[in-house]
C-alpha cells in the first residue's frame, strides 16, 4: 500500500523508470533504506519527508475529509474554480491525495495535490459535476473514507445515499449502509420471538455502531429484543481506544400472581390474576484500551466503568387489596429497581499457545451489597489449538445482608446481579431452563442454590480434553465458601463436583454430566429426591454467539 501510494503521486512511468535505476545500481549490492531515500530525492523536486519520515518510521494515520464546497468561487483567466475546503488532523501524515469530480458514477477529471495538516482550502476546474471524492482510485490507507466524499447536490451534501442492504460486506464508501436480518428468540417466558436485526456495518470498526433487534414475544404477547448503540475514539495516548455504550434490552422473567388465601384448610389459595412480569435494563459505560507496546502483541487490556439499572415488573402491575398476597418466586428478594455500578480491569491474552485473562471487578448497588473479585484462566496447551488442560482460579470478597446478592459457588441466573448473561429461564428455579449455568463467581456446575456466601468465596475450575477427536472433556470443580455466619449450610467446607463434559463448541455450549460430587453437595442431592438427569446441566453462551460483536472484536485488534 504505501508503495502504491508513491506510485501514484508519481505516476507509473516515472516510477517504474526511478525503480529500474534503483535496480541497476545495486544490483548484487546490499542497499540500505536512506539508498532508496537518496535514488528518490535525486530524481524529484518533491519533497518526500512525508513517505520516508512520516509514513514509513511512524504510526501515524492519514484522513483527509471534504468540509464544504464553494462553486464558481474563483476565474483565473478563463477557467473558472471551484473552491474546496479540506482538513485533515494534526500530527497526521502529510502524503500528497488525489480529488475527483464525479458526474453519474464516472469520473471525470482527477487533480492531485500536496499534502498538509490542520485545514486546507484548495482550487478544482469547475465543471457540471454531481460529486467530489477524496482517493477514489483508494492508492492511499486513508482511516476514514465515509468523509471523502461531497455531493453537490440534495440535501445531505456530506452523506452518502443510504442503502439498505440483507446480511452485511464490507463497507461500501460511496453509500451509508444499514444491514437487516430477520431475527429468531426464544425464552421459557417470552416463548417464541420473531423479529428485525438492524446494524450499520461489521468491517472495518466504525466510530459509531449501531444494533438494535426488536421482536415480538408470541408466548406473553409483549414486546421484546435489544439494542446498542457505541461511539469509539482512537486516541493517541497510553490508549488505543475509548468507547462510550449505551445498550437496553427487555424480556419477561415469569409470571406475577395474586392470591386469595384459602378458606377452607386443606385446600389451595384461589388465582385471582396473573401477568408476565417484565425485566428491563439499561447499561451505560466506558471502555478504554490500554495500547500495547509491542504492536505485534494478542494481549488486549481494558479499564471499564459502567452504570446498570434494571427494572422489574412486579405484583404492583396488579390490583391487588385486602388479605390478596403475592406469589413471585426469587423476585421477590429483589427490589424492582437496581442501581448497580462496577470498575473493572481485563487482561485477555487470546494468542494461539497458552492463552491466558486476568479479571478484576469492584460492584456496589447502594446500601444492598459491595464486592471485590478476581478471577484469572490460564490453558496450557498441548495437542492442538484447542487442545490442553483450563485452570481457573476466582476469589471473591462481598458485604450484603440480601441473600439475592450472595457469591454463589454455581453461576445460576439467580446470582447474575448485573444481568450480563442471557438465560433461557432467567429467574426459574426447576425444570431444564433451570439447569443453564455460568462461568462467574465459582463456576461450578450442580442447578441448586447452595454453597453461598455473604463475605468470602474461593473457588477453582479444572477442564482437560479426553479424547483428540471428540468433544468431550473432564472436568473438576472446588470451592470454599466462608459466611459471616457459621451457621450457614456449607460455610467453610469444601465443595465439589466433577465429570465429564460434552462440548460441541467449547466456552459456548457445553453440557455437563457430573460422575463425582461432595457429601455436602450429595445430601442436596439425597434431600431433593434428584433424579440423575436433573443432575445435568448447560452452558449456553449467546453473547458469544453473536456474529456482530465477534466480527468487530477481530477488526479492532488492526
């Protein structure tokens, strides 16, 4: 590419000609750069700082974009101009760029011209053009091309025509593109969902993104889905990016009910009415990573601080007087409005041998509970890329007097204060919804809400690949939970469980047989009357599944 870009300031003759020079004299020689520098400058007048100095020896970046167009503004004999204003950041390179007039998708003329920074009012022939465009031939890497171009006329002079395109592409600097999917959901209380996902691009990362998938839940008949919307700025500071998020997302949680208490002894209080109750939230935060020192590095490290707030549509939505009383399971420990905050630091190192994360987190939610965790995962690689023995260490430190927030030794929904996950049945307490679990707090496996703490939580997580060719794995898991009140069941005993792991797609979906457990986690068992196929459990990742947030993780790490 920057070859290509002092080709064409050039022109092809001319550097094909300084190019076979260059090959004639050293040939069977062992040039050094400042040769190539020195056969260049003697064969122009240019001054070429910007390509030896700037673009080869620095990062920096070039962006050159079209602020306004005056028609007609100046006749230098008989040729009238047109009048272009042009700005360009400082500190970026100052590589010479090419203009051109555009009139029904052809291009008509092309001047070049030298570079600068800061702003630039320069002179174009006018003519009965429909556009300008910055590079159009795309000889230089300009950062951002959705700024290069000017229409002459409408309205929207610097924006493109917007194109409403199925799936997605790359993009497309002649159009604002906006891509559509239709879009499928399920949850145990929503049932099924149908409806749009809209989003304004994959590659390359754009400064501003956009996704929103709203849908209608055919199951409660409301409205359901998600959204994101996220700015990103590309500092040069000991940051490489700042991101600012703002996401929603809305779906049921269960049913509401109100009762009658019983008359007669014996017998069962009466349903006076029901409605699917509605959970909502809404995060806002900031996120900035940390640029690496050594650009060739995997590792990505982020600072993040976000804001949550979660609503729950409670027993309120419901008439309710007298002796009624209200049944809503779990919820119930919950207030109907949470505002949740968290610092966080992330160091994940996704290379292909022994990658590794480190995760620190401070949360508070008021006067309701404020906690300290880290948690660090570490593979050691044998027999693949995906092959080799996950370690996992968590350790966790929390002040809450609301059981609802207890460190929890099996990630459940229950215990996903933040509402970072997605669950089939968030909130259910049996049946197979019940049975997805997490990868946070203690990361074990067993669907009971039990071994949990009010002060400490240790925890470590084990998982070896079985056979090569199979998706299987073993699996162990142990944890220490240690309660501000002994008396607490489990509360400073050691639990465990382990066997094997059935995973199609590893760290997404995975299912999880267990073979050993505890005698604490055992007479849970005995207790409950558990059947062996209630013992199983899942992993069901979907934010991992999500193709948008993938694709864009991959394309800022260039």
């Amino acid at each position: 590419m920057a070859f290509r870009w002092l080709e064409a300031s050039f022109g092809t003759k001319e550097f094909d000609r300084i190019m076979r020079e260059y090959y004639r004299q050293y040939e069977f020689k062992h040039p050094q750069p400042q040769d190539l520098r020195r056969l260049f400058e003697a064969n122009t007048s240019k001054d070429l700082t910007w390509f030896f100095d700037e673009l080869i020896n620095t990062t920096a970046i070039t962006d050159y974009r079209i602020k306004d167009v005056n028609r007609q503004y100046e006749k230098i004999g008989n040729t009238a101009y047109d009048q272009l204003r042009l700005a360009q950041p400082l500190g970026a390179v100052r590589g010479t760029y090419s203009i051109s007039a555009y009139r029904q998708d052809s291009i008509v003329k092309t001047v070049w011209y030298d570079g600068f920074n800061g702003n630039m009012d320069v002179l174009f022939p006018s003519g009965n053009y429909e556009r300008y465009q910055i590079d159009a031939a795309q000889t230089i890497p300009d950062l951002n091309r959705r700024n290069n171009n000017y229409r002459l006329k409408g309205l929207c002079k610097k924006g493109e025509p917007l194109r409403l395109q199925f799936l997605g592409s790359l993009e497309n600097p002649k159009k604002r593109q906006i891509f559509w999917l239709p879009a499928l959901g399920y949850n145990a209380h929503d049932g099924a969902m149908l409806g749009l996902a809209i989003y304004n691009g994959l590659l390359p990362p754009r400064k501003f993104e956009l996704a929103l998938v709203p849908m209608y839940a055919f199951g409660s008949k409301n409205l359901a889905g998600m959204g994101r919307v996220a700015y990103n700025l590309y500092p040069k500071t000991v940051f490489s990016q700042a991101q600012t998020a703002l996401s929603v997302q809305s779906f049921s949680w269960g049913t509401a009910s109100v009762y009658r208490p019983a008359e007669q002894p014996g017998t069962p209080p009466t349903l006076v009415s029901s409605e699917a109750g509605v959970f909502s939230r809404i995060s806002l935060s900031e996120t900035l990573t940390l640029k690496n020192k050594n650009p060739r590095s995997s590792a990505i490290r982020q600072i993040r601080a976000r804001y949550v707030r979660i609503d729950r549509s409670t027993c309120d939505i419901i008439f309710s007087t007298g002796t009624e009383f209200c049944s809503e399971g779990f919820v119930g420990l919950l207030p109907e409005s949470e505002n949740l905050y968290e610092i966080a630091f992330e160091h994940d190192d996704r290379r292909v041998v022994n990658p590794y994360n480190l995760a620190m987190s401070v949360r508070g939610g008021g006067s309701s509970f404020l906690s300290a965790t880290m948690a660090a995962k570490y593979r050691f690689s044998f027999r693949g890329k995906r092959q080799g023995l996950d370690m996992r260490f968590f350790g966790g430190y929390i002040r809450t007097n609301n059981n609802a927030y207890r460190l929890s030794a099996s990630d459940r929904s229950f215990y996903d204060v933040m509402a970072d996950e997605i669950y089939l049945g968030r909130y259910e307490s049996d049946g197979l919804w019940a049975q997805q679990v997490g990868l946070r707090q203690g990361g074990m496996k067993f669907p009971f809400s039990v071994a949990l703490s009010d002060r400490w939580l240790l925890a470590a997580n084990f998982k070896s690949s079985l056979v090569r060719k199979l998706p299987l794995r073993l699996y162990a898991d142990i944890a220490l939970p240690i309660a501000s009140d002994d008396a607490v069941y489990g509360s400073g005993e050691l639990w465990f469980d382990g066997g094997i792991a059935i995973t199609p797609l590893p760290d997404i979906f995975e299912i999880y047989v267990p073979l050993l457990h505890s005698s604490n986690l055992r007479n849970i068992y005995s207790t409950n009357d558990t059947k062996w196929y209630e013992k199983i459990t899942f992993l069901l990742r979907f934010d991992a599944l999500n193709p948008l947030k993938t694709v864009r993780q991959i394309g800022n790490l260039f």
